[in-house]
C-alpha cells in the first residue's frame, strides 16, 4: 500500500522515481564543469604574475556551488524525512496486517528443491 503524500512530497517521488525524465541522473555535470573551471581559474591566476584575480573567481565559483548544495538539500531535508517516516509506517502496517496480499510472494519466497 502506497502512503499518502502533500503535494511536495508526491513531486519529490515522482522526480526520483523517473531518473532519466527528471534529469536527477545528470545532476552531477554542474558539479564537474564548476569544479573544471574552478580549478582552471585557480591556476591561471597562481600563473599570471601573481595575480589572484582569477583564483579568487574560481574561490567564488566554487563558494557559490557549496552554497547552493547546502541551501538545496536544507530545503528538502525535512521532506525526504516525512516520506522515509511515512513508507516506513505503511511497510509496518503491511507486515502487520496478515490479510494483505503480498506484492512479491513469488520472488522471495523459498522454492521447494525439484524431485
């Protein structure tokens, strides 16, 4: 049995069950190109002279990535632990429940040895 979600909640399932619609999969291509450009800057300004223009710039493009790294998931803490709660709660009531039927009674049960 599937729990009920608020509308936040059903957007974030819906989002991470479809990895290749949602584009979660390709999240990490930001990370790579701030980090690339981060680096590249950092170098270009240890080379030039001693000029730390450039580093810094780099500095702050990778600042501002951790930044909203950590905004983003404090947004969203609070409701991955509301649906984590509310699968948890209807597994144990499913386990409970004798009457229900079982989803997967013919993949996990053991299977009895041929003759």
């Amino acid at each position: 049995m599937r729990p009920k979600f608020d509308p936040k909640e059903e957007f974030i399932v819906s989002y991470y069950r479809s990895g290749s619609s949602s584009g979660a999969g390709r999240s990490w291509i930001y990370d790579a190109v701030a980090l690339l450009l981060a680096t590249g800057l950092f170098v270009i300004g240890i080379t030039q002279n001693g000029d730390l223009t450039w580093s810094l710039i780099g500095f702050g493009l990778l600042a501002y990535r951790l930044i909203f790294l950590t905004l983003g998931s404090r947004r969203y803490e609070s409701t991955f632990t509301r649906i984590i709660d509310k699968y948890e709660a209807a597994i144990a009531n499913a386990e409970a429940d004798p009457n229900a039927p079982a989803r997967n009674a013919g993949h996990n049960a053991p299977q009895a040895p041929d003759p």
